[in-house]
C-alpha cells in the first residue's frame, strides 16, 4: 500500500512539472499588455508602469517569471496580486467559500442520487424508476446558464426563500440555493449511474450464486450488491470532487461567492500567470490526492483490487 | 469625477470579476445598516477595493469611496454649478494662469487629530509624482514644472533607473497654511481641476509607510472607516466629527458593498438588501417598473463616439467618415442604448460651451450618405468593428453600428470581440484594425477636458491617433485666456475643426440610471450627477 | 460539458464489461423503439435546418430594423424581432448551423480521436500507453473551463472550428480512457488470439477485430455527450470568449438574451432549440445503451 500510494505521488511530480509550465506559457502567450488591464482606459506614465513590471518580474525572460513563480509557490511567499491583493488572504478568503460550496451541493447530489439511483435500481421499470429517467434527461438538457439565472430570480428575487447573492448571511443559508441548483443538475447523472449500476449488479452471477448458497435477503444486499454497486459510483464521485478546486466560475458569478473560480477567472482576464500557475498547482495537488484517497477506498471496497 | 471609459461606457454588465463580500456572521441588511439612525448600504457594481488611497486610485469605485473618506480642496456647486472652496481658502492663478497659489483654511485635521497643513499636500503630491511611487495619479503631475527628473523617459521594457531628485521643482511650500504649484505652461482650466478626489493628501505616518495604512486610511472627509476593515468585506464608514468642510452628508453611517456582477446587484436591491444601486446596461429597459417611484437618473456621464483609426490610410478621407456618420440613425441606437440622448456634437450636453447643434453631420440621412462614400471613392474591404468582450452590452452595440454601415452604405462588415485592454493596447500602439467604441467622462466640468485628452496631438486619451496642428493652436489659446467666456470661444473653434476633419464620430451621450430605497432620497444634480453620499434620509 | 462528459463515461465505463451486437443486431434493437424513432427524425429536421436554412425560411436573418427592436411576434414574424431588429425566426433557424456544427463536429471528433487513442493505449500497453495515459493525467489535472478561456481569449478570430479544437484538446482524455479499458476486456477475446497467433499485422487486427468490438461504449457516452455542447457554447457567451457575429448560433443568442428579462422570447426560442436537440441526442444515446446492455431491457 505504502508503495502503490508513492509510486503515484512519484509519478504525479512530472506531470504538475508538466501541468504548470504549460497553463503559465498559455497564460503568457494570451496577447495584451497585463498591466494594462489595471488602468481601465487611464493612461497610466511610463515610470509607474516601469516601476510595476520590475515589481512583477514582468521584465525577465519567460522560463525565469516561471520559476520566480514556482518559487513563490513552494516557499509560500505569494506576494500580492497586480491590483494588490494580498494573496494568501485571498487564498484564506476563498477556500473556505468553494469548500462549503462543493461540499454542499455534492451533499444535495449523494443524497438525492444515491437513494433515487438504489431505489430506482431495484424497482426497476416501476413509476419512479419511469419518472427518475424522463427527470434527469430534462435536468441534463437544461444548460446550466439557465437554471442558474431563474433559480436566481424565482426564487430569491420572487420569493425571497434565499438571499439573491453574497455570503453575509453565513453558511449553509448564503449557500443554499447555488448549492441546490448545481446539486440538481449533478445529481441527474449520479442517479442514473447508480440505478444501471444496482441493475447489472443485482443480475451479476455472484449474487445468484450467494443467493443459492442461501444467504438471508439482507446479508446479500449488504455484503454483496451494495459494496459492489457503489464502485462506479466511487469513481465518479472521485472525478467530480477531484475537480472541485478549480471552482464554478459561472455559478460563483451569478450568486457572487468569493471563490477560487471567479479568483482564476480573474486572474486569466489580468493574464496574472504567477496566481494561475499557483490556483492549478492547487487544483492538481487535490486532484491527486483525491484520486489517490478515491483508489484507496476502491481498494477497501473491492476486495478483487490489491495495491501491492 | 471620472473617466473611466474609453471602451464603451463603465458598464461591467456581466464582466466577471473577483467575487466577494465578507464571510460570516454580518446581518448589515439594508434597515440596519451600521451604527447610527440614519444609514444606508450601497451597492458598488465592481471588484471589492484592495486598499483606500486616493493618490493610487482613478477607478470610479475607489473615488467613490475616497469622496466619502476625504475631502477635496475644491467642489462643483450642485446648486449652481460654480466651483467652490472646500479645504481650500483661496486658489489664485498669476497672470499668465501658470502659477497657481493655494491657501488652505486654517482648523482643518486629518482624523488622527494631525492638523491638515500645506506641506501634507507638497509632500504626498511629490510622492505621488515619483515614478517610482507607481501609484496611478502620478500622471496628473505631468503637467507641473520639474515631473520629467522624477520620472526619467525610460526606453520601453527596460527596469526604470533611479533618480535622487524626490520633489517637484514646480511645487513649493509658501507657509503652513500655502502652497504654489507651477506648470509647464499657461493652463487656466488649472482650478478645476483640484476638485479631484484623487489629490487628496495624506498624514506624515502614512506617507512614511503608505502599505501599512493601505487597509486603515486616515482620511479628512466627512467618514471614516468603522472598526476593521478585512479583504472582501463591506466597507463600513461612520461620520467623522471633525469634518468642518461645508454641506457634510446628512447620513451617520454608510456602508459600501461590493457585487461585481452588475445584474446580481440589481437583484440585490430588487430583494430590498441594499439601498443604493446602479442600473446596468441590460435593464435600462426595464428599471421604472421593477422598481417605481424608486429611481433617478443623472443629466449624462459624458459622451460615446465611434473611434476611427488614423492609422489607416482607408479610412483618411473626411468624406468617408462624414459619410459613416450620416449613415448612422442615431435616434434608433439611443433607443437601443437606453436612456441616451443622440449626439450632435463632441462634448457631453451638460457641459458648459455645449452646442445644440455643433454636427453638421450627425443627422441620419443614407442617400447623402451614399454619396459621399462614393465621393470618397468607396471603401476596400470589410470594416472591422471592435467590441469589448468585458461589456455586456459591448456586442449587441457593435451588431447595431454595423447593420446600419452594411445596409446604408452597402459596405461588407465585419466584428472582433477582444478583452478592452487589449483593444486599447492594439490602439495605443496604431495596430488595431478597423472601428472601436470609446467613451468619455469628465474628470472636471469644462469642455476643455473633453477637447485637450482626446483631440490634441499629445492627449492622453487620443483614441484615434488624431493630430492637427491647428486645433492644437486654438485649444493652447484656450487655455492661456483667463476669461472663461472668452476661453470657452476658442474651444469651441476648436471643436468645430475636430467635427470637419471628424477623428471621432460622435454617437451618443447617455443618462445613468440608479435605483434607491424608500428611506433614501439621493442628491441629484444637474452639475455633480447623483450621488448617494449625499442622501437625505425621510 | 466536463461534468456531463464525465457522468456519462462513468455510466458508459460498465458497458466495458457487456457483451457487444453486430451492427445489423444494434440498428434493427433501436428501429423497434419508438422514442428512438421520434427523436432521429426531429434530429434530421435539425440537420436540415443546419444544411438548407432556406428551406424553412426565406426571410434574410441579417436584415435588420433597428427600430423593430425586441418586438414580439406579429403576421409573417412568428418569433417576432431579435435586439438588432432582425427576424428572430430567421435567425434562429440560420443559428441551426453552427449549433449542430459545433455539437456534432466537437463530439465525433472526440469520438475519432479518443478512439484511435484509446485503441493504441488499451492495445500496446508499455511506452505507447504510457505515453498516452500520462498525457491525459495532465489534461485532466488542469480545469477544462480554464483552458478555454485562455485559448479562446488568446487566438484572433474565434471562428467554430477554434471552439471545435479547443474543445477537441480538453474532451479525448475521459473517452480514451473508457476506450482504453474496453479495449482491455477485448484485446484477450479468442478471435483477437486467433488472429495474432495467424500472423495477422496489428494495425488489420485493431481495425477489423478489435475497434467494431470494443466502440460502442464510447459511441454511447459521445451520443450522451452532444447536447451538452451546445450548453456550453451558450456558457463561452456569457464568458466572453463564445462566437462573433455575423456567426449566428443558439448559444450566443442564448447567452445575449440571458440579461434581457422583459423580452422572454429572445430567451425561450433559443433555449427550447437547445433543449429539444439535446434530449433527443441523449434520448438516442440512451436507446443505444440499452440495446447493447440487454440486462436493462429485461
């Protein structure tokens, strides 16, 4: 196990190597001038400008603004933004914002998937199972723009159930309906994934067989499908929390969170390289470690899968 | 007091931009507000502010709240339009209106308790005027004797060298209460100029290590920040006591919120949380009846044109533009806009020296406009027109301009949408191809300061590469005449010649909207817009 | 798109291990389900549309009225005026085009390309998987969204064929992957055996034996797939980086409209095109699913 889990972080070292480099060229071969975006249409004097590039490193070559960044990442001396934002205060601000996020709307879409995905599963061609498929493929063909937009008028504006936007109202209330919305179109295909997987599994021989060998109802659900049914299931839910660093940025617009997606997106229009490069190191290290922690509860769950 | 366009108008409209707003526990709603009985929340449609220093600020946003926190030396009247002394005395030019002598009024402080002196202007300004410094009202000091030795021509790119002059040999320190300012040459719009909010001065402890106040400034405005000011969160602000400077706010406490999605402000204020917000550009439309009997609107916030490139030999001929002009139905686009009034000339309708009808070309009239295009010879190729892609509305506007073009004069055409930036960097350095939008607002009333940054050959905001010798005369004629009826002549010859050779077509001058709760009844004036600083509460 | 991309290969994934139906089995299993039928044909007239606008309309989408703005719907204007004083059925039908050009391009592209990839990877395991997994770790490490952005806001005319590209360049690595582990489960089948111990080249052994057998998976999760471009052309819209005019599409008039709340129909013509196609995909790809996993018809 120690050597399966090191083999993988070994490996991942190249490929965030990799990873930044390139997102930092993209960011640097953007066209336009990143300071110029500071001014708005002001003209800003030759000498601030001077004076800010040196302060930025903009004046150096590529590959050395590269490793000044990398630099800066590893010693944890993130310095400010080209507005003056303190960094690592921006870091302290937003993650908390995009964890409660994430963890919330991925809470809204276990729940509802995987209880409509089992229950579906085994009552299979009855009326929710009917229903569940005719409601996600509507939920999936509803672009995300807008559900967003309307959830945001309806019910916040309308209604007034939620607050329209912002987080002053605290967690999980500033949460909740950004939340319930992208819990709603995930939970789409997290229920269909879980009912076709309940089905092949209920079917699969070695259900039959533990069946024969007379084993009661519930120690077959249990200790046979449940365990085997959740697999898949395991590996999407890896995939979709790997990626949760790189933040909504849509939703995080719309509902104006603070979180690291309007952060990275920021950052791309101000064509900040060294904030990019820092925002994907962070999106590659969790997405490393949540599928190593994803492989490693795979393993746990599927006793067929040995890490050596 | 701002000038933040060039790529049409201020809206942000959907521009995405850092989210934020404090985390926690906050319950500042907009009917409670901060401390005292008569608060307000105000809704900033823009990134939150990093810092609050006026001198490294020229965004509406951070002038906003430096108007609240600080005090001019000068203001416009909203009554009457005159320019009237704030922290100033007197301001009195020389002769040849090149020479200006400020005297402060004696008794004013800094909230720290410092007394507010001539040398806290001499010395922030010099700080601000080194390039160094880089903080982003530097540029205003160009115009004062000795700026060059702070701030060396450096070739592009290069790591700027140092230089040991720190003061501006044009500023001088008379006594405690008086300072001179020379310039380079005779500007007598000078005076207008000091209502800038972005020269407010700065206490010796902050100028000495100006970052470790950037999140606590010490003002000498009417407010001052209340408690702790974090990264993200609402700016809270109480009346300062000390403030003696003439009609203070009627508010006790304000509180700024920052939700850089304009249309989420909106809604904001539509679920009543906010008190104050600006309407964006996608709901001019619509703002009277969402809200009714809780809207304003303000005279103009300066003027929009239809930049043509200099650059480019294909567009040079004079017949070419007049004919794009007349091909334009402005009437149908200031509908479309919202709220405009179309434009008959180059300067915003509120300003002083504002003709009726200075265009002679800026009616709508296709079949002339054909015939001058054909005058002209035609016109080869698509025309490009450039859009911000950071404007909501940016490409609707652009869709707008080129269906005319196409259907009036027959031309082929063509769009690009690119990030503003980069279509003023393309333009800054004569490469942009093709047609852009720009937009001007006032840094101060004068129609000198629509007609010198963008028509004069060294302008600072010279979108189309313009130069004209002859108008230059006019406008330095303009600015050497102290008579100010006198002054406004010669600029106005001066405008008749950019309206001839037409480097800018003129489109529109558009009203800002805002939204304002049932408490609130914010100051709106002919002369200073709306500002909800100067709310009265009911 | 990632999210729905993701959803659907993940689904897709358990067919690896299912038994796969000649062509003729497959098409005759989907002929028998009317909803498979419905939604062909609607995508046929959407096709058409895309091909032949002039078939459905013979008004000019770019004559324009600017004093028409927003009107609504009046005799000969059944989808009254766009901003610009256009037609909006006009427009709307002549939006066909990039929206299904986009969709149908960028997804069987991914199909291609996360195919041959997927074939190589599952197939020569050693340097060539290697090569072809770790590249795909990277793409996968960095957020798809944020690669659009940039490259969309770098190049200097984002025409359909960039959008395609880009979208291109982040998609293959989730499909290679499911190609990859299905070419695993076929790759030891006895015909492939058979085949190799006869001498048969590798490169006539992937393409006669084992590509037929190991693409429906992947052709599933790409039919899934489709509706949810034509979503995220609308999203590139609202982040300024989507299609320029003149290209008309379902997306950017979305994406224009999404602002405008007192003119619904600039909003509700668009977004029920964009539904109405994606649900007939996903209907599509959802009866291809079913016919090759015979478990679920039971």
């Amino acid at each position: 196990m120690i050597r399966f889990v090191l083999r993988r972080v070994l490996t991942a070292i190249p490929i965030g190597f990799i990873v930044t480099l390139g997102v930092f060229a993209l960011v640097f071969a953007m066209p336009g001038d990143p300071l110029r975006e500071l001014a708005g249409d002001k003209p800003i004097p030759a000498a601030v400008l001077a004076a800010k590039r040196a302060q930025f490193h903009l004046d150096q070559p590529f590959i050395v603004q590269y490793l000044l960044s990398m630099k800066d990442i590893f010693t944890g001396n993130f310095g400010t933004t080209f507005a003056g934002a303190d960094i690592a205060a921006q870091l302290r601000l937003r993650i908390p914002v995009t964890l409660k996020l994430t963890l919330l709307a991925n809470a809204f879409q276990w729940t509802l998937g995987l209880l409509f995905g089992i229950y579906a599963g085994f009552r299979r061609n009855g009326l929710v199972d009917r229903s569940l498929l005719l409601v996600t493929l509507v939920l999936l063909a509803v672009p995300g723009l807008v559900a967003y937009f309307a959830a945001q008028y309806v019910f916040a504006v309308e209604l007034k159930w939620f607050p329209v936007s912002g987080v002053l109202q605290g967690f999980p209330h500033s949460y909740l309906l950004p939340a319930l919305v992208i819990g709603l179109l995930g939970f789409a295909g997290l229920a269909r994934l879980m009912r076709t997987s309940i089905v092949e599994t209920v079917n699969a021989d070695f259900v039959k067989t533990a069946r024969a060998k007379g084993l009661g109802e519930q120690r077959v659900l249990w200790k046979h499908i449940l365990p085997n049914a959740l697999l898949p299931v395991v590996t999407f839910i890896g995939l979709d929390l790997a990626g949760m660093f790189g933040g909504a940025i849509i939703t995080e617009s719309i509902f104006n969170l603070p979180g690291l997606g309007q952060f990275m997106f920021q950052a791309i229009k101000l064509k900040e390289g060294g904030v990019v490069v820092l925002l994907s190191t962070l999106a590659f290290v969790s997405f490393i470690l949540i599928n190593l922690a994803v492989d490693v509860l795979y393993g746990i769950l599927d006793p067929r899968v040995r890490h050596v | 007091m701002r000038r933040v366009t060039g790529v049409l108008g201020a809206t942000l409209g959907l521009a995405l931009v850092l989210g934020a707003c404090g985390d926690g526990n906050g319950s500042s709603s907009g009917d409670s507000g901060g401390g005292g009985a008569k608060s307000a929340v105000i809704a900033i449609a823009a990134d939150p502010l990093e810092f609050i220093n006026p001198l490294n600020e020229n965004g509406s946003p951070g002038i906003q709240i430096a108007q609240a926190v600080f005090a001019p030396l000068v203001a416009t009247d909203p009554n009457t339009g005159k320019t009237v002394n704030v922290l100033a005395d007197s301001v009195t030019p020389d002769k040849a209106s090149r020479t200006w002598t400020i005297k402060l009024k004696p008794g004013n402080s800094f909230q720290n308790g410092q007394p507010l002196t001539a040398k806290d202007y001499v010395d922030s300004w010099n700080l601000t005027a080194q390039g160094s410094t880089a903080w982003k009202n530097n540029g205003f000091f160009s115009k004062v004797e000795g700026y060059e030795a702070l701030n060396p021509p450096t070739p592009d790119g290069a790591t700027p060298k140092p230089t040991s002059v720190k003061t501006l040999s044009g500023l001088k320190q008379i006594d405690d209460l008086t300072f001179s300012v020379k310039l380079k040459v005779p500007f007598s719009q000078f005076g207008l100029t000091l209502q800038y909010l972005g020269l407010a001065p700065l206490p010796e402890e902050v100028r000495k290590d100006p970052d470790a106040y950037k999140r606590e400034p010490i003002g000498n405005g009417p407010f001052k920040l209340d408690g702790a000011w974090n990264p993200g969160d609402d700016i809270k602000l109480v009346k300062w006591d000390g403030y003696k400077g003439p009609n203070p706010p009627e508010a006790d406490a304000l509180t700024y919120r920052f939700i850089p999605n304009a249309d989420t402000a909106y809604n904001e204020f539509l679920a009543g949380t906010v008190d104050f917000v600006d309407v964006p550009s996608t709901k001019i439309k619509t703002f009277k009846d969402d809200a009714p009997d809780q809207w304003v609107t303000s005279e103009s916030s300066g003027a929009n044109y239809l930049v043509l490139p200099a650059w480019d030999s294909r567009y040079k001929n004079p017949k070419l533009r007049h004919a794009f002009s007349l091909a334009i139905d402005r009437k149908s686009l200031s509908d479309l806009v919202g709220l405009a009034t179309p434009s008959s000339g180059l300067i915003a309708p509120d300003i002083n020296g504002y003709r009726e009808n200075a265009c002679k070309y800026c009616s709508f009239d296709a079949a002339k406009a054909k015939q001058l295009l054909q005058e002209a010879g035609g016109f080869s190729g698509p025309v490009n027109i450039n859009y911000s892609t950071t404007s909501a509305t940016g490409q609707i506007f652009a869709e707008a301009i080129g269906n005319m073009l196409r259907q009036n004069l027959g031309v082929e055409v063509k769009y690009t949408g690119k990030q503003g930036s980069e279509i003023t960097e393309l333009a800054d350095t004569r490469k942009l191809d093709g047609l852009r939008f720009g937009g001007w607002g006032h840094d101060y009333p004068s129609i000198e300061d629509y007609l010198t940054p963008m028509f004069k050959s060294t302008g600072d905001a010279n979108f189309s590469g313009y130069s004209n010798p002859e108008l230059d005369k006019k406008l330095a004629e303009g600015d050497a005449e102290p008579n100010q009826d006198k002054a406004i002549k010669l600029y106005q010859q001066a405008e008749d010649i950019a309206l001839e050779d037409m480097p800018l077509i003129p489109l529109y001058a558009k009203q800002n909207a805002y939204l304002h709760s049932a408490k609130i009844e914010p100051r709106v004036s002919k002369y200073t817009g709306v500002q909800a600083l100067y709310s009265t509460f009911k | 798109m990632s999210e729905i991309q993701a959803v659907v290969g993940a689904e897709a994934q358990e067919l690896g291990d299912g038994r796969t139906l000649s062509n003729r089995e497959l098409l005759r299993a989907l002929l028998r389900k009317p909803q498979f039928v419905l939604c062909s044909l609607l995508l046929l007239v959407f096709f058409a549309m895309a091909a032949v606008p002039r078939l459905f309309t013979s008004v000019d989408p770019r004559l324009c009225e600017l004093s028409r703005s927003r009107q609504g719907r009046s005799a000969g204007h059944p989808f009254g005026f766009d901003i610009q004083g256009c037609d909006y059925f006009a427009n709307v039908v002549y939006g066909a085009r990039p929206s299904v050009l986009v969709s149908i391009i960028a997804s069987f592209g991914v199909f291609l390309l996360a195919g041959s990839l997927g074939l190589l990877a599952g197939y020569f395991p050693g340097f060539v998987d290697g090569l072809i997994s770790r590249t795909a770790d990277v793409l996968f490490a960095v957020p798809g969204l944020v690669v659009l952005i940039v490259i969309l806001n770098s190049v200097p005319n984002r025409s359909i064929w960039i959008i395609v590209g880009v979208i291109l360049l982040i998609g293959w690595p989730g499909g290679m992957r499911l190609m990859r582990s299905t070419v695993f489960s076929v790759r030891n089948r006895e015909y492939v055996l058979a085949a190799r111990s006869t001498g048969v080249p590798p490169l006539r052994i992937l393409r006669r034996h084992v590509f037929p057998n190991a693409m429906a998976p992947l052709l599933a999760m790409t039919t899934l797939g489709i509706g949810g471009m034509v979503g995220l052309e609308a999203a590139l819209t609202f982040l300024g980086v989507g299609l320029q005019p003149p290209s008309i599409s379902w997306g950017s008039q979305f994406g224009v409209a999404a602002a405008y709340r007192d003119t619904p129909h600039l909003f509700i013509w668009p977004a029920l095109f964009i539904s109405t196609m994606t649900i007939s995909f996903m209907i599509i790809g959802d009866s291809i699913r079913d016919a090759l996993d015979p478990k679920l018809m039971r």
